[in-house]
C-alpha cells in the first residue's frame, strides 16, 4: 500500500502541518488520542488493532486514489474495535487524526 500522505523523515527532525512544528507521537499517545476522537474503552485500541486501523485506511485510500473521509476513518475504526462509541470524550478534528495517521505510520514503519 502507499504511504497514507508522505513518506517518514528521520525522528529527529520535527514535522510541521498547518503552519506548526510538531513533536512525533508514541504509539501510547497515539492510542489515547484514538480513545479520546471514537469513544474507545480503555484498553482500546491496541497496537495490533491500530496496524489494522492503519492498514485498512491505507488500502481504502489505495483502492479510492483519494484521503479517507472522516465518516470512513470512524467505519474503519468501528469495524476494528468493539467499544467503538461506547464512551464520551472531549472530540478532535479530522485533521488531527489525520495527522496521527501519518505519524502511526511513521512509528509501524520504524518498528515501535
């Protein structure tokens, strides 16, 4: 599958989207913002249903030539974890999660 939007630059240099530089996530911060945008259970998601999470968005994208819609990202997640919406949390935007898309991908890629 392709990269969801670029490919991963060294840890070491910061990433900047939208106008600001931003620290690369853990895999754990990653996993709590997830938490926090789909209502997820608290020992949801974890890594293996974030690698099929990030898998399934990649092949969607692949398949479609196009980002995945927020609407999309929320089925994807669905299907992968049962408390999906079973909890109510403060929400973020689809950019946001977007942006923790690419940096899931960097940490799956460099092994974390």
């Amino acid at each position: 599958a392709s990269p969801l939007i670029e490919p991963p630059r060294p840890e070491s240099e910061p990433q900047e989207q939208n106008g600001r530089r931003q620290t690369m996530k853990s895999i754990s911060e990653i996993a709590h913002e997830f938490r926090i945008k789909y209502g997820l259970g608290g020992n949801e998601p974890t890594r293996e249903q974030l690698i099929e999470i990030l898998n399934r968005t990649a092949e969607l994208e692949a398949r479609t030539g196009n980002h995945a819609s927020d609407s999309q990202i929320r089925e994807i997640v669905a299907a992968v974890c049962p408390t999906t919406g079973h909890y109510k949390y403060a929400s973020l935007g689809y950019q946001h999660m977007r942006e923790l898309l690419v940096q899931l991908q960097m940490q799956v890629q460099k092994g974390r």
